[in-house]
C-alpha cells in the first residue's frame, strides 16, 4: 500500500509540475472577450491551460519549456457549436443514412441493403432525408419501404427531425391506424382514405418511442465515442446539447466524473422529461475540468419549416388552413419559464415560427416580472423566422438568438415558398441581430447538418451552398463578416454558455483548447472557407486527434 502510495504521490508530481509547452512559428488568430482580434506566432500553455500568446521572446519567458514547431500552419481556437445533439449524431453515425439520396426510391433501396446487412436489428433506424430535394417534393410513403423491408419495423428521421418515416410494420406495432387520433402538437400525414400514409410529424413520432428497445450502456458508448472522435476531426472542441434525457444526464456525468468525455459539453436538460424537478433541485453541474456543465433546460415551442410544423402568425404561403404546430401549447408556457427560472437555471427555448418566438418572447419578459431571471443568458434556439417588431425585443429582454448558418442555406430553396418574401424581412436574419448588439453564438444543429463549423462560417460569409450559389448569396444583407462569423463560433458560444472566462479564446488562463488548419482563414477567399481542413485538435494542451492526409 505505502509503494502505491509513493507511486501516486510521484504521478501527481509530473502532473502538477509538467513542463510548459511552446508551439511556436504559426499563424495564431484569437479573440479575447470583447471579440477584438489578436495575432501570435507563439502559444505557451501549461497544466492544459494557456500562459500567454505572443511573438518568439515567449520562449524565454520559458527557458525550460518543450517547443513544437507550428511550421507555419494557422492556429486558432477550438470551435465551439452552440447546438448540436451529441448522442443523436453519434447514433447517425452508426446507423444508415439517406441524407442527399436523390429520391424516395432510391432511399428505400439504400434502406433495404441496410437491412439486409444487419439481419439481426429488432428495429431499422436511420434518416437525413428531405423530400423538398427529391423530384417531387413529395412526403414518401409507407408502401415504399415496405417494397424493401416489410417483417422488421423501420424507422427513419427527416433531416430537420421533427417527423419521420415509417413503414407499415412500424405503424402496426404502435397501433397507428386510421382511427388513431393526431395528437396535440403533432400530425399523422394521411391518404386520400384517411389512412396513415407512413410519414407522422412532432408529437406524433412520441406515438412510436415507447415501442423501441431500450439503449444499452454498450451502444451509448459507442454513440459517444463516434460523435467525439468525429467532432474532433473537424475542428470541434466543445458543444452545446440541446435537451438531453435523465439517462443522458446520468450517463454524461459519469464519463465526467471519470474523466474520460473527450468534448467538452454544456448540456440543456429536456423540458418534457420526468425528471425535470429532481434536476432544478440538485442545482448546477460542473466537473473540475470543464468537460461537462449542466445549468439549462431545453423547450421546444414549434415544430420546423421544412415539415411546416414551425407555427405562424398567418397561413403557410404555400398550404392555405395551416399556420403550423404549436408543440407546447400556450397555457404550458408559464409554469414551465417560472419552474426553470426560479430554479436559476437558463431556458433555452426552440422557437422557429414567429408565432412560436413572439410567445416565447412575451413568457420571458412576464416570468422575469414576477420570477426574476433575466440575467440567465437565457436563449432562443434557431430564432428563425421572427417578426421585424419582435426582433429588438431579443436585446430589450437579454434573450440570446443561438442561430445555425447552414440552416439558411439549406432551407433557402423552399423558405420562400413556405413564408412568402414579406415574412423573409425577419428569416434567418443575423446581421439584424449584430447590428443591435445581440451576441449571437452560431452552430449547426447536427445531426440535422452537417457538424463541420467551417461549413456553417462559409454560410454565415456568403450566404451560399458550398456551391457557391446563389452566386450573389441568398438575402446577402444578412451576410455576416468573417470576424462576426468566428466569434459566434467562439466568445459569443463561450458567453451563451455562461463560459467565456475558461473556453471561446487563448488569452491567459484559459483552457489550451485549439486547431491547427491546413489554410489561413483570414486571408483566404471567402468561398474556400468550407474547404478548411483540421489538421490537429488540442483539447486542454493534450493533442486529441492528427489527420492522417500528408
């Protein structure tokens, strides 16, 4: 026992005392907490957390100090996606995906290899489909896949994941038939004989959950370790949950805990989860090393654009008698904002209609009168279609608008046939939100988009596909400059997570969080962005991943 103790004494040691490290001879960008640009060709850390940044003298300031040579590469630091869905992507990737297939046909086809290649799955899950890309724009149907597969339950999200499609397998194992009520806040898509066609929308899917097998601790590993090593690789270093479950809470603290998450996570707690008052009450979550902090609670007001679920003021310009669908109705607003917020915990509210967003925006500002809160950072999730009235209310009530750029651009070809160009005046409108002072920490939503952050800054840039169309961008006055870009993915990310001291920079003190990249962001042109390539990830001045191109 003595030996293993003088063992652990030692261990410490090394630890406490390691050496500082220099990289030095690159290309250093950051910004420190007023999003003012700094330039270094040195970067000194120690014990994971950065000493200083600077020119060549920083080397002797530590003369004992272990060098690496940046060989001229750009550094800057770890991108922050201020929401993302971290078990959902690393189940993505393991299950099949029919994102870009080109038709219904083709995707049923794709999810009959699939099955045909893992025989023993009780369930078929997967998705990333969008009928707005296939010929006819057309949800698919249930008949589709039952072509391909029709013994085993198939179960597939669309890309914005507010509804899914099934085969009639699936339907029949939750009794989905024509008699099954749509339930509130949700949709079953029928034929012209009223049968369920295959495709259910929002809270029509919860008619599905309870039917699947549970997740074992052996497939949320490996959901986790597939996400982890597949942020890293693009540049990704921390990320916000956006609503994870009881077992999610209690799994993630464990790996915490235990010292083994590789990303950094700050987690919002589901709004619809049991456990929601046991959660407020045992108060935040914060492990030594900043690997996971659980202080929010994810809601969701409205359903997506793309399904027509986002709800609106007025019709759908292109489905009269729909103004979408509200998932949490209006009467739930005030317990749930005056629970969260009493508790001090932020609300970070999914909102993408204007309708959704102006209720949301009228619950904070009545909760903060008689609850308080307002000093939470309390967020608007996507803030995606917003009314011009409502939008200076965002800095009036310190609501942060967490937006993701690759949405605009992925939506771009159907939102003006969903909204009209009035209603466009308030759509994925950033630049309105920076001229008036909001923070506006970007992101990608993945696994609805793709997690690269180099996509969602070029999008944020041009206002292009990656493409590079529409040539003169879409609705170029909302374009973003690539400073405004790189600050939403790093000090605006920090600061809506309450973070902005340790994570977002590399000025002193900080966590030893960064990328080095195969091209200078800052000098390149601004359609190459999204061709941006990690080259090494450094997570608390440890290298966490290299790329193995030469």
């Amino acid at each position: 026992m003595k030996n293993l103790f003088v063992l652990a004494v030692c261990l410490f040691s090394v630890i406490t005392h390691a050496k500082p490290t220099i990289i030095g001879n690159v290309k250093g960008y950051t910004l420190d907490n007023n999003g003012a640009t700094i330039q270094f060709s040195h970067l000194a850390f120690e014990n994971g957390k950065v000493l200083s940044i600077g020119d060549q003298t920083i080397v002797n300031h530590y003369p004992n100090s272990v060098l690496i040579d940046g060989q001229q590469k750009a550094l800057i630091p770890g991108l922050i996606d201020a929401h993302g869905h971290l078990m959902s992507l690393g189940d993505s990737l393991l299950k099949v995906d029919i994102r870009d297939v080109k038709t219904a046909q083709l995707s049923a086809s794709k999810v009959g290899e699939y099955a045909a290649a893992n025989s023993h799955l009780e369930w078929i899950m997967g998705g990333g489909w969008n009928q707005v890309l296939w010929p006819d724009k057309q949800f698919p149907k249930a008949q589709l896949l039952d072509e391909y597969v029709n013994e085993t339950p198939v179960i597939l999200s669309r890309v914005d994941g507010h509804a899914v499609w099934v085969n009639s397998k699936a339907m029949q194992i939750a009794g989905i038939d024509k008699d099954t009520l749509d339930p509130p806040g949700g949709k079953i898509i029928r034929d012209e004989q009223g049968n369920p066609s295959g495709v259910l929308i929002d809270t029509a899917m919860d008619l599905l959950w309870e039917h699947l097998p549970e997740e074992s601790n052996d497939s949320n590993e490996a959901s986790l370790e597939a996400a982890s090593q597949h942020l890293l690789s693009v540049g990704i270093t921390s990320m916000h949950d956006a609503g994870i479950s009881k077992s999610e809470y209690d799994f993630l603290k464990q790996k915490a805990l235990a010292e083994s998450l590789a990303v950094r996570i700050y987690a919002m707690f589901w709004f619809e989860d049991p456990s929601l008052q046991e959660v407020l009450e045992a108060g935040y979550f914060n492990d030594p090393d900043d690997f996971l902090s659980i202080r929010s609670v994810k809601a969701m007001a409205d359903g997506a654009l793309g399904s027509r679920g986002a709800a609106l003021f007025e019709d759908y310009s292109d489905a009269a008698d729909n103004k979408g669908l509200m998932v949490m109705q209006e009467e739930q607003f005030k317990p749930l904002f005056d629970l969260v917020l009493k508790h001090k915990f932020q609300l970070n509210v999914h909102a993408i209609g204007d309708l959704a967003n102006h209720l949301a925006l009228n619950q904070f500002e009545a909760s903060f009168k008689t609850v308080g809160g307002k000093d939470l950072r309390n967020r608007v999730e996507h803030a995606q279609v917003i009314s011009l009235n409502d939008i200076p209310r965002f800095k009036q009530l310190d609501i942060i608008p967490s937006m993701q750029p690759t949405h605009a651009t992925s939506d771009m070809n159907m939102a003006e046939d969903r909204l009209g160009k009035d209603r466009l005046r308030g759509a994925y409108a950033w630049k309105r939100f920076i001229d008036q002072g909001s923070p506006l920490p970007l992101g990608s939503d993945f696994p609805v988009e793709l997690a690269n952050p180099f996509y969602g800054i070029h999008a944020a840039v041009t206002r292009q596909d990656r493409n590079n169309q529409p040539v003169e961008g879409w609705i170029p006055s909302q374009a973003l400059s690539l400073q405004q870009a790189f600050k939403g993915f790093t000090i605006d990310a920090a600061f809506a997570a309450h973070q902005e001291d340790i994570l977002g920079g590399l000025t002193k003190g900080k966590w030893a969080d960064f990328i080095l990249i195969d091209r200078d962001i800052f000098e390149i042109d601004k359609q190459d962005l999204w061709k941006t390539k990690v080259l090494e990830t450094w997570v608390a001045g440890k290298r966490v991943y290299k790329s193995s191109d030469k």
